[in-house]
C-alpha cells in the first residue's frame, strides 16, 4: 500500500494495483552464439508497454522501471514488486493522447523525481520509498515544462548532481526549442544560446568529481547534431561533445543572463581517418570513472550511414586537453582573460569579451580522438543500440573490461576487452520475441545486466559459467573473466581457478592440475574421448542424407573427417554444421566425425556410422525426393533444410 499526497497534504490510498510473480526460466536456445550464455530470472509486465525507464544506482537493493501511469519498485534479491507508485494526473483527459508515460527518474529533491508526458501536460512527481518508519508518498505534482518531452518518442535526458537537476526536452509539441538546461536545485536555472546546436539529439550527460578542485567541476553532454556540411558526401549528422562548468550560473543582467557563459563543443571522432571512413552518428556511451578523473574512460557506440556499428574508447584527459588547449573555431583574434569556457566562481561577473567568444565560437578547432587513433576498438555489421561495460578481476588478479552490447533485435553481445583487441565471447537472447531492448541497466555488484524489453524485465547472470562446464578447455577458450576452472567445474570461484584471458590456449589446463576429475590428457586423446557415442544410420544406395553436428563456439573451424582420412569443410547452417550427401553412393559409407578446432585444442564433437541398407528403393511410382545441388552459402543451405529433414524422416520410415 502506498500513500499519494497532494500539495495540500492530504492522503489518498492507492491499492497495489500489479500483483506480478518473477519466473525463474533458464533460456536454453541461444541463437547464434560465440558460446552459450542464458537468463536467470524474467518479470513479465502486465501488458505490453511502449516505453520503459530504469533507475538503479547500486546503493539500495532496488530498481525502479518507469512504465505507463506508474513506477514499479523491484526487489533485485528476490524478484518481487516492493511498491507500485501510481501517477494520478491531476486534470482530466477530454482529448489528444491521456497515458502519462514515465520519461525521467532521478535521485532529487530527498527523493525520487519521476516525470512523465501526462497526456502531453508534462507533470512530474515526488516518490519517497518505504524506510525505517517512513511509509511510501506519492507527492504531486510538480510542472514538467523542459524535462519531460510532450511524447516519449522525443528526445529527452536529465541528470542529476549535488542538488541541481539538469535536463534536456522540448519545450513546444513539434520538438523544437531542444535545449541543454539546470532546470531545478540550489543554483540559478541556465540553459543553451539557441545557435549553439542543430536539430540535437541529446544522448547521455555525467559530471566527474574533482576532490581536489570542486570549483573546476563540469558536466559534458554527448549529442548528435545536424552536419553544418552540406557537401553530397558528408554525413548529414555529426557527433559532439559539450562541456559546461557546473558553478556556472549565467551572465550578468546586461549580457547573457540565464544562459551558459561556459558552454563549448568540440567533434567527436571515431573512424579509419586513413580511408576517410566515419562513424558519425552517435548512439549511446558508457562512463567507467576512475579516482583520478584524467583516467576516467568513455566508451562511445556509434552508427554509420553505411550501416555499420563502432565502440570508440575516450580518456577524459584527452577531451579535457582539447577543451583546454584547442583554439576557437573562426576565431583568430587574441584569446580574452579568463580563458572562455574556463570555471569561475561568478560567471556574473565575466568580461563581456569572455562571453561573446562563446555565443559566436563555442566549437573547437580540435578534433576528440580515441584512444586507439587509427581505428575504431571494435566494428561490427550488427546495429547495436545500448552499451554498458564491466570490470572485472580475474584468477591472475588483472582487471579486465567487459563490454554488454544491445542489439535492435533483442540479443546481448559480450565482449572482452584485451590490450585494446576485442574478443566476441558470447551472444544471448533474452526474450523469446525479436524487439528492441528499450532500458538497460548494469548491477555490477551482483553481476547481473537488467534489461528492459516492452513485454518483460529480464535479468542476465554475467557469470553464466556452467555454459563452460564440459572441460577445463572449454572453460579457459571461452577467455570470460568471470569464470574458471577449479575442482567443481567452470565456476564464478576466482582463486587458484585454470584461465588463460590473454589469448584463451589451453595448455594452462595441462600445465596446472585443477583436481583429478579435471585432469585432462593430451590434444590426441581427447580426438577419441570414450564417452561419445558413435551414431548408426542405415541409408539405402542413391538416397540423400546429411550429418549434423552442433556448432559450439563459432570462434571454431569444423570439419568433417570420412574414415579419418578424408576431410570436407562445414557446410553451416544456423547453429549447426552439416555435412550433406546428395546421393548415397559405394564410396560415401563408413565412419564420420565432426572435429573442431580452436587455436592449440581439437575435439571430436560427433561421430557417425553409415551402413548399407539393404532394401529395394522404392518403385518409380512412389514419390522422391531429388536433394537440390547446394553450393556455398548457409543462407541457402538453410532454406533446404526442410526437404533434407523430409529425406531422413523418409529413411527412417523404410
């Protein structure tokens, strides 16, 4: 039960209106995976929902997911719904769209600030959680003009910092006067010269402590914005990243008033620069923040106009020394005192000089590159949509990142980070629907990725490390720093557990001696492990027939062994590797193996025996099935399964 309060005080009960129950479900299908990876835990929502939210800092045991007229607070240890705020509006709805649909939540005001579209009225509320003797209120409502947006599908952000509240949202219904704003707290609300951006997007904005010099604090914006190039081969979008101090509080009453007086921008770039190759348009970023803030990082994914996905990796020192250092783009007169774009402690009282460089030429002349100048860190076909990275120690005590990158059809790629090379580790679908993922949350704590889909929440275990769990080279070429191999298997356990991250050889397994169950023999012995069972199918003489076995890891090469001399390339299809006979002939019956090979470790995945059988074929009457001539590609070879599984059924039955 929760408690809503208007301004006047007064107390409505609202019943719990979401009874929903946490579904234990692993998910055993992974669809083309690198090595398999699972869910542990699912929540489904009531109804589908347009638009989700999450807020999770990693202080309490809760998250909060935003949804359609309410906020639900979710116990991350057991799954189960805590409070369901709901949002009452406080007008009535005669026209136009009336769902209030939750577009910000922030740890503001002593509590939790929730705004929402509210029927394009743009309201937000107080939310304060049930502790120690404290029941949970709903207070509202407060006037949402400038950090909600009037519909969830435009672009809004906020973020908030040391009692201000920044936010970024439309101020008219079609979108326009998008600006970068302090919109509440102790310090006067500020926001952007409207010639500083071009249609914007704002996509994320974090501020970073500065112990030793809190007066030099700022707040960078990351946005995408119109391309000024006009030019038939430039990209019609471009990608920035802005900076203003956080002591900033506008001009004085005769110039620049309520406006940032430290604001610049600077192009952000991620590319091959030899090829003139760019990824301009910006997606989302991640920031791993360090104790001293020059090493703090900033992991970017971008998009292409070629269709095409890149993570660039940023040192704060690198974009501040930009910042710093850059000349002003179209400004070649002497650089004023105080520098612009330099903190003070009263921006009231800045030199005129000072602030007309930043109304007229806030960009810099630099360009921000990444750490890995000559390329991007990781390149990718897939359209990737959300990034979160992780740290992790492994077994040898280093420190490796972890890359979570969410695709537009649902899935979760992770990747390893090793001495500035990507390494693909796993791909996992997390709901049984190609969607798009709306929110995504990483509880590093418990190592768990929360993500939101419009039917669901979902919990990814980062330790999956039962997926490993055939053998110690299972194990170690997996390279997850999560796990390694001990006397219980594959497991999260760190100390004194087999691994070999740097570069996944399994010769770690038999350099080290985990336990006697974990032993294993060398690389020829394991060609004929004793516990594979070797499959007998009789196929009568001119029949079609194909041999399959499972693709494990597809940082593999399969092939296929005939008597163990005779070896012909996969032929792969989906998850599997096929191995396709158009017609039995004399010479194709006999032993089979599937053997895959991955860097210093070689395994017989399946064995297979194929007999004569001997039976007539049937008469001409009878209907055949004639297998297709297939070249090459899984793409085809997928759209013949079919007929070829009709053929085995066939065999089967004869």
């Amino acid at each position: 039960m929760c408690v809503r309060t208007e301004n006047s005080r007064r107390e409505i009960k609202i019943p719990l209106e979401l009874q929903a129950v946490v579904y234990t479900q692993p998910y055993n299908t992974v669809y083309s995976s690198l090595s398999h990876d699972g869910v542990q835990d699912r929540f489904p929502y009531e109804r589908n929902l347009s638009h989700t939210v999450f807020y999770y800092h990693g202080k309490s045991d809760s998250l909060f997911i935003g949804g359609t007229n309410y906020v639900l607070q979710i116990d991350l240890q057991n799954g189960h719904v805590l409070e369901n705020y709901t949002l009452s509006s406080d007008h009535s709805c005669r026209e136009g769209p009336c769902e209030n649909v939750v577009t910000t939540i922030e740890d503001f005001l002593d509590g939790l600030f929730v705004c929402g579209t509210d029927g394009e009225r743009r309201q937000c509320w107080r939310l304060f959680p049930k502790e120690n003797n404290r029941s949970c209120e709903v207070v509202g409502s407060i006037e949402g003009i400038g950090i909600a947006p009037h519909t969830f599908s435009q672009n809004s952000l906020s973020l908030s910092v040391d009692g201000d509240l920044y936010t970024a949202a439309p101020l008219y219904k079609d979108g326009s006067s998008l600006q970068f704003r302090r919109t509440a707290g102790k310090r006067t609300n500020v926001w952007m010269y409207d010639k500083w951006v071009t249609e914007p997007t704002f996509i994320s904005a974090f501020s970073i402590p500065r112990e030793n010099n809190p007066d030099n604090e700022k707040i960078y914006v990351f946005v995408r914005e119109k391309n000024s190039d006009s030019s038939p081969e430039a990209d019609p979008w471009i990608s920035r990243v802005a900076r203003v101090c956080k002591a900033d509080e506008g001009g004085s009453k005769r110039f620049f008033q309520n406006i940032w007086t430290s604001f610049l921008k600077a192009r952000l770039v991620c590319g091959i620069p030899s090829e003139s190759l760019y990824f301009n348009r910006l997606q989302d970023i991640h920031v791993q923040h360090e104790a001293d803030w020059r090493r703090t990082r900033v992991y970017a994914l971008f998009f292409s106009s070629w269709n095409s996905t890149a993570v660039c990796i940023y040192s704060m020192e690198d974009i501040d020394r930009v910042f710093e250092n850059s000349s002003f783009k179209g400004y070649n007169d002497p650089v004023p005192n105080p520098r612009p774009g330099a903190c003070v402690r009263n921006s009231k009282n800045l030199p005129i000089a000072t602030i007309t460089v930043i109304k007229e030429h806030s960009e810099m002349t630099d360009w921000i590159h990444p750490i890995h100048r000559h390329a991007p860190f990781y390149v990718s076909s897939n359209n990737y949509t959300k990034i979160a990275v992780d740290r992790v120690e492994a077994a040898n005590n280093n420190t490796y990142n972890v890359l979570l990158l969410a695709t537009d059809t649902g899935t979760i790629h992770k990747i390893l980070e090793n001495d500035l090379r990507a390494f693909i580790i796993s791909e996992t679908r997390l709901y049984n629907l190609t969607v798009p993922i709306q929110s995504m949350k990483l509880d590093s704590k418990r190592r768990k990725l929360m993500v939101g889909y419009p039917g669901q929440m979902s919990y990814m275990d980062l330790q999956r490390c039962q997926n490993y769990n055939k053998s110690c080279e299972d194990c170690v070429l997996a390279r997850d720093p999560y796990c390694s191999w001990t006397s219980r298997g594959c497991t999260a356990e760190m100390p004194r557990g087999i691994q070999n991250i740097a570069d996944g050889k399994t010769d770690v397994c038999h350099n080290k001696s985990a336990s006697s169950s974990s032993t294993r023999t060398k690389r020829a012995t394991l060609m004929s492990s004793p516990d594979l069972q070797r499959l007998v199918h009789s196929v009568p003489l001119d029949f079609p027939f194909y041999l399959s076995c499972p693709i494990d890891s597809h940082h593999a090469t399969y092939t296929w062994e005939h008597e163990g001399r005779h070896s012909s390339a996969c032929q792969q299809a989906g998850s599997n590797c096929l191995h396709l006979i158009p017609a039995m002939g004399a010479e194709n019956y006999g032993n089979y193996t599937c053997v895959s090979r991955e860097r210093d470790y070689t395994r017989v995945v399946k064995k297979y025996q194929l007999l004569k059988q001997e039976r007539p074929i049937p008469p001409p009457s009878q209907p055949r099935v004639i297998f297709p001539k297939i070249r090459g590609d899984a793409a085809k070879i997928t759209s013949h399964l079919t007929s070829v599984i009709m053929v085995v059924l066939m065999v089967e039955l004869l």
